[in-house]
C-alpha cells in the first residue's frame, strides 16, 4: 500500500470510497462535502491523501484549515474530515495509516492542533482526546461531547483554547453534529 497526496484524476475514485464506505444513507452527503472541501485543499494550508493499492485508490483522508477562536487571537487549526476506507479494504489498517500520516505532515507544518467529529473508541490511538476536558468548545451542540475530539501537536502553546470555527463549507452542507441519527463524517 502506498500513501500519496491525492490528484486531480482520483477524484471519481475517492467520490467512490466515500459512497462506498458510508453507504446509502449518508455516503451522497459525505462524498458531495469532500467535492466541495478540495476548494479548501491549496499549498501548506489543507491535506488530501490517498491509500492506493496497486492500481486502485482504497482510503482517502483530508485535513481541512479551520480556526480557533483563542482568547489571544485567531489560531490556525485543522479539521480531519473526511476518512474512509472502501469496505473490501477495512480493517486492514489503511484508515490508521491515513491519520497518522496525515498527523506526522501536520506536525511537519506546525499546525497546532487537529480537531474531529468521530467514533472515540477509533481516534485516541492516535492521541486524540475529549476536546471539551481540555478547554475547548464545540462549533455546534449537535456535536456529542465524545466524538468532539483533538490531537495537541508540537506547535500548540498553552493560551490555544477557545471554541472551534467550522469553515462555511461544513455548514452549508449541515455536515455538523448529528442531525436525525446521522453519524459524523
């Protein structure tokens, strides 16, 4: 299996993954939110990888810029949404290898901290932790306090808490918390 940034031409194959992975239900909703969270994908400021084996792109993960809003100032943070894996393919650690290459380049980056909305028996692996116990808010009260998660990494300081900024795209998809059972993507 290879890791590698993804490329204009995997798009109909990472569309897939995320119909794939998340199913009838929600995989339209998630697939249609990664379409439109690439426009936020630019040099240095977000992250799209791929899990490719052979010639067939399996996993997809993408680290979109959000913001912090810190008592000192405005902070530059990370949101990992979406991860999926093609069903054929789970459980075979290509969603780990995903997060922890995505969290060993955001490192790289100096990003201070990676925030999510996801299962808390999956992220902690990875140091995620309850965000709200560490002093931060969440962007919505539709999110559940245990899948409100964040990862601290190198460049975070002391003062860098404060409530979560979504970018405009996670709202205009109503890709936020639960709304009617919907799982967090």
């Amino acid at each position: 299996m290879k890791l590698r940034l993804e490329h204009a031409g995997d798009r109909r194959a990472v569309r897939d993954i995320h119909l794939q992975a998340f199913g009838d239900e929600h995989g339209a909703a998630v697939a249609d939110l990664t379409d439109d969270l690439r426009t936020l994908v630019v040099p240095g400021e977000g992250l799209s990888l791929v899990a490719q084996d052979g010639d067939h792109v399996i996993g997809h993960v993408m680290f979109t810029p959000a913001l912090l809003d810190a008592p000192e100032r405005l902070v530059g943070v990370r949101v990992l949404s979406p991860l999926g894996v093609l069903p054929d393919s789970q459980r075979r650690g290509v969603g780990a290898a995903l997060v922890r290459r995505g969290l060993e380049i955001m490192r790289i980056r100096s990003v201070p901290l990676v925030f999510l909305e996801g299962e808390p028996g999956f992220y902690p692996r990875f140091g995620f932790e309850p965000a709200g116990q560490l002093g931060f808010r969440k962007p919505s009260l539709r999110i559940p306090d245990p899948a409100f998660q964040v990862v601290r990494l190198d460049a975070v300081e002391p003062w860098m808490t404060g409530t979560l900024v979504y970018p405009e795209i996670f709202w205009r998809h109503d890709a936020v918390g639960l709304r009617d059972g919907a799982v967090p993507a």
